[in-house]
C-alpha cells in the first residue's frame, strides 16, 4: 500500500463528485427516481420522501462505487484483479446501503424474507446506477478532446498563463506534472485520468511514470533497453523497455538494430 493512498484517494473522490457533470448527473438521476417512485416507493412515501429516500440511496452508492474504485487504483496493481475488486465491493457496499436504508425508512429488518425480491431488484437497479454512471463520466472526459478544435480537458486544470500546447506529463509523488509549450504545473490526479483527458490520439505513454505528446518529441535516442526522449523545452523523458515497441510504431525510434 502506498504511504498517504487512502487520504489521496478522498481527496480525489471529492474533487470528482465537486465537478459539474457529476453533480448534474446526480440531480438528474434522484429527480427521476423520485418522480417515476420504483419499487413500489411512489406508493409508499410521499413526494419529499421519496426524494430524501432516493437521493440518499444514489448519493451513497455513488459515492462508494467512486471511492471504491480509487482505493482500488491505488492498492492494486493487476487491471483485472482492480477491475473486478472494484465491482465485487461496489456491488457489497451498495447491498449494505440498501438494507440500512430500508430498514431505517421502512422499518424493515435485513433478514424479512417478504422483502427479500423487492430488496434484490433494488440492489439490481443501484448497481446498474452507479457502473452506468462511472462509466459515463469516464467516456464523457475522454471524448471530450476528440471534439473538432477543442482543446483538451486536461488543459482546463492548469493556470491560464500556462496553458499552451501539452509536451508531457509525469507523476510526482500524488500529482501529475503537465508540461506545456507555455510552462508547466502540478495537479492532483491519477495519471491514468490525466492521459484520459489529454485525449485519444495525442500522445503516447512511455513509461509508467510518463506520457509524451508525439508531435513535441524532438529528438530520440536508445541507452541500452530503453530510450530517451528530448522533448520542446529540452526535458529528457525516459523510456522503459516495456514502452520501446510502442514508440517504435510511432515512428519515433528505426526499426531494427541500429548501427553503431
């Protein structure tokens, strides 16, 4: 575990659920839920109510699958193992939310087996909320630098003074580094979120410590497994191994062995 992760990845969760797209989302889901009453909750609470009921069951599940996924992101490293830890202890937060919810709403113990289906639609139906939602506004950071002429979202995070073209972007410690052609910043993010809202197509990861704009590399050259890269500005990038076939498709290294 990393020093300092599960505080990180608070801070990240509220920074995420402080964005616009995200509170609008949420608006909009409890509005609907407690309009439409699901479950037989339109019948059962009044209009207020079923917003508070409602309102509570998206915000706290939300809020865990996001939380869930970030502590995730830190402590594990294996993409499939995250992924699936990530859903399985979603899906069991969630299932507790829903029963202490129910059982401080509607009076009903967790262990009443005449609520037992309607228990299992309404932890059905949560699930599908927040996997929709997280994967929502993951697709809708990163398609928004593929716009015509939009700069990327990334940029957006970064002084005025220095938003310019990117070059690069490293971790440092909890932060990202994002160098651009007018300076550089730190912001506090994960770097996989940081390529994401650089945009597809823009540059290249190198390292698992570093992403590079293709078009800001200026020069290129191999130290023993791995390579350097000189990008505008002068800083060196390093290269791992693992990365050489990827900027060897960029075109940024010859192919074959080189010739000493």
């Amino acid at each position: 575990m990393k020093p300092g992760a599960t505080q990180f990845a608070l801070r990240e969760t509220r920074a995420f659920l402080a964005r616009g797209r995200v509170l609008a989302g949420l608006v909009a889901a409890i509005l609907i839920l407690a309009v439409s009453g699901p479950f037989g909750t339109i019948d059962i609470l009044g209009p207020l109510a079923r917003a508070g009921y409602w309102g509570a069951v998206v915000v706290l599940t939300f809020s865990a699958g996001v939380l869930t996924d970030r502590l995730c992101d830190q402590w594990i490293k294996r993409p499939r193992l995250r992924a699936v830890l990530s859903v399985v202890v979603t899906g069991a937060l969630a299932t507790l939310i829903v029963l202490l919810l129910n059982a401080l709403v509607f009076g009903r113990s967790p262990f009443d087996m005449a609520s037992r289906w309607l228990l299992i639609l309404q932890i059905l139906f949560v699930a599908l909320v927040v996997a929709t939602g997280l994967y929502a506004m993951a697709a809708g950071e990163s398609g928004g630098a593929d716009q015509a002429g939009a700069p990327p979202p990334l940029l957006d995070r970064l002084p005025l003074d220095k938003r310019g073209m990117l070059v690069s972007i490293s971790v440092q410690d909890h932060y990202v580094e994002v160098v651009t052609t007018r300076g550089s910043a730190l912001v506090l993010m994960r770097l996989t979120d940081a390529i994401r809202e650089a945009g597809e197509g823009a540059g290249i990861r190198v390292h698992r410590s570093h992403w590079v704009a293709t078009d800001q590399v200026q020069a290129a050259r191999r130290e023993g497994e791995r390579a350097i890269l000189t990008m505008t500005g002068g800083r060196e990038i390093p290269v791992s191994r693992t990365y050489l076939p990827a900027i060897r498709d960029a075109g940024l290294l010859p192919r074959g062995r080189e010739i000493k």
